[in-house]
C-alpha cells in the first residue's frame, strides 16, 4: 500500500499528467492515437481570446496532426458539459487566422474531461461526436473531433479494456493511498510514484488546501440548491424516492431539508 496525494487536485493531477511519456499513454490508452509531442502545457489559454470567456486549459499539448486537450473536473456542476463544449469549440476556431478562406481546422481536435467526483448521469464514458450520421447512426468520417468524458468513479466490467486499468488507477487514488501491486502498466506505476505523499511540496500542499475549500463552498451551494428544488417537489406531491432519483439527494436529507425550510417558514 502506498500513500499518494489525490487526482483529484488539479495541482496533483497536473503534476501527473503533464509529464510527456504519461501524458502519452494516456492519450494512447483512450484515443488511439500516438502523440508527437516534447511537452505539455499546463494552464493554456489563447491570444486573443476567442468568443467573451477566456477558456483555460488544464493541460495542452499539440502535434502536426492533433491538438489533445485533457482537463480534470471534480466537482459536478449545472454547466461543466456546456463549459468543455466552449473550450473545445475555442480550439477549433483559434486554428482559422483572420483571412483565412477555409472552415476546415488545420488540426484534429480531442478534448478528454476527467470527472473525478461522480457523473449526474451514472455514466464511465461519454462522447460528443461530431461527425455526421445517418439515420441509422452510421458516421461518414467527415468530422473527427470528439469530447470524452471519463468518470473513474463510474468505472465498470463494460468499460473499454484499453483504458479500463488507467480509471481504476485515478479512482483508486482518491482516497490517498493506492495497491500499487494491483497494477500493471508501468506509466500507472510512475503516476503513483510522481504523487506519492512524501514527495509532495509545501506549494502543491498550499494549492490543495485552496481547491479544497473552493470545493467546499461549490458542494454545499450545490446542495442546497437541490434541497431547495427538493422541497418545491414535495410542495407539489411527489415522493421522496422520485425527488431522490432526480436530486440525487437521499431521502433523509429531502426529509430533514423539508423540516429546516419549515422552521424557515414559521
């Protein structure tokens, strides 16, 4: 057993990901696809912006055919899917210059999104694909850009094989230590040994502590906003185990917020 700081920290994971032999295999293990690359950037954003939010990647790298974007999410928002859907939009269109008479990006776009806290919709994988289909699904290899979000919490028998092992590893970490024998493939292991506890400075310690309590304060506003709607819902019927399927609350907490809101109300 061996005691690891956490991915979800961004200060962790970026520690982790942006070395270029892991970031690599990463990208290999859910795209297919093997990077040219000498570095990763951590942090990037385009200049000029493009559209009126400046979109801020965790970590960016980009060869002569692709432009790979992996970013890590952990608390689970109204909006976090609409939010990578705007960067990954960004990196297409900061690829067509002023002039430029061709829609048609120079480079292929990827964007990976790691939702280390849970997914809403109970899901390990899902995709937003921009090829064109037919009405039977099929795709014509028009367009390859692609979104994926992964959510190692979510992790399954029928996830891909491929990259099955690497949300297991990220999942495993959450909690601070890891069964490093539990695991095979060699980037894995010097993930674990990059995020190990000991290694760990008191700067990184400092931006864990901060993204911690920013988290707090996201989380609870987050619930009590479901509590809010919760209440709304059983002012109007419904049971508590619809209001829990749909919040996601359980039924002891739609309960005791229904009491703290009448006692709001007397």
């Amino acid at each position: 057993m061996k005691q690891v700081a956490s991915l979800q920290y961004g200060v962790i994971f970026k520690k982790a990901f942006a070395q270029v032999d892991i970031f690599k295999a990463f990208v290999k293990a859910v795209l297919d696809i093997e990077l040219e690359i000498d570095k990763v950037e951590t942090e990037k954003s385009f200049k000029p912006t493009m559209g009126y939010v400046d979109s801020r990647f965790d970590l960016f790298a980009q060869d002569n055919k692709n432009r790979i974007i992996v970013d890590i999410q952990h608390a689970q928002s109204e909006s976090h899917y609409d939010r990578f859907l705007h960067y990954h939009c960004a990196a297409l269109l900061e690829q067509i210059p002023k002039g430029e008479k061709s829609y048609r990006p120079r480079l292929k776009v990827f964007t990976i999104v790691v939702l280390t806290s849970n997914d809403r919709h109970g899901k390990d994988v899902l995709t937003i694909d921009f090829d064109p289909k037919d009405l039977q699904g099929n795709g014509v290899n028009e367009i390859p850009h692609k979104v994926i979000f992964l959510c190692p919490k979510q992790v399954n028998e029928n996830t891909p094989i491929r990259y099955k092992e690497w949300l297991e590893a990220i999942k495993d970490t959450l909690d601070g230590k890891v069964e490093e024998s539990n695991y095979h493939d060699a980037m894995i292991q010097k993930i674990f040994n990059s995020i190990e506890e000991d290694g760990i400075t008191p700067t990184e310690r400092y931006a864990m502590f901060e993204e911690y309590d920013q988290r707090e304060i996201a989380e609870t506003r987050l619930k009590n906003k479901l509590k809010f709607i919760a209440n709304n819902m059983v002012a109007e019927g419904l049971s508590l185990e619809i209001i829990s399927k749909v919040t996601g609350l359980t039924v002891s907490e739609i309960e005791n917020s229904s009491d703290e809101y009448f006692d709001k109300e007397l």
